[in-house]
C-alpha cells in the first residue's frame, strides 16, 4: 500500500487516512511505521527540544492526520523502563488530540529516563511546546509552498 502522490502540507484532500469523514484516525493512521519515513522526518532538520524529547517534524506527503513515531535507545535504560517511556508519551498524545497538525510526520526521541515521571508531569511538558511545534509546523509549510526558483 503506497503513499498518495505529494501536496502542499496540510492542504486539505482526499487521502487513504480522511476518506472517512466521521471516523477519528485509528492508531494505525496516526503512527510511522515504515523506515523510510523515519529517515525522511530526521533529515528535515526541524526540531523542538525540551528536557526528556527531541521532536522531529517534517511535512506528510499525504496530508492525512499527523504521525508520529517513537525511538528509545537502550541508553535510556532495560526494556521495560523504554516501554514505559512510550507508554505514557502515547497516552499523552491522546489526551492532547490537537497536539499533532494534519499533514505533518513527527519523530520522538526519549533523550533521558522518565524514572518519576507522572502522566500529568508528561502533559504538561507537550502543553509547554505545543505553541512552539505548531509554529515550526506552520513555517515549513509556507517554505515547502513557495515556488522553487522565484527570484525576488
């Protein structure tokens, strides 16, 4: 199953992932899963920071709902302490539905252990930069829009 050809990010249109209209995304619409598209959301070289995640964004060749996928490395601890850490940063982004902008892919990197760290700690941490990512968000946007080889 291909992605649709290229648009402007966030345009509106009729792709696989909003072709219902009433439907919410499943996890399956709102996740990266392919290598690619990790590869291609680190070389943007768009990012937010803050003190436990560096957030990649690059723009969705689709346009459908944003996605987003998750990388632990084993620095930040064993197996169940990494889980953990996806486990509450998914549950974060469901409860902010409105933190990822259509039309967009994220990558998440966990930069240090969530040892002590409350769902509500978490929450708080994304409302912090949600302002921020949407910003970065709208302004690659307006890059990617502009005609290529426009002279001013």
């Amino acid at each position: 199953m291909g992605r649709e050809p290229s648009r402007p990010c966030g345009e509106a249109g009729s792709s696989p992932a909003n072709e219902h209209q009433g439907r919410t995304p499943s996890r399956r619409d709102r996740t990266l899963r392919r290598r690619v598209d990790y590869l291609r959301v680190q070389q943007s070289n768009v990012r937010v920071t803050t003190k436990h995640f560096v957030w990649l964004l690059a723009c969705d060749p689709s346009s459908g709902p944003g996605r987003v996928g998750m990388t632990t490395s084993r620095k930040i601890g064993a197996a169940v302490v990494r889980n953990r850490a996806r486990r509450l940063l998914r549950e974060a982004l469901r409860a902010l539905p409105s933190f990822l902008p259509p039309g967009f892919d994220f990558v998440v990197i966990v930069r240090s252990p969530l040892t002590g760290l409350r769902m509500q700690d978490v929450l708080d941490e994304l409302r912090g930069i949600e302002r921020l990512v949407h910003k970065r968000a709208n302004a690659l946007a307006a890059v990617l829009r502009e005609p290529r080889g426009a002279d001013a």
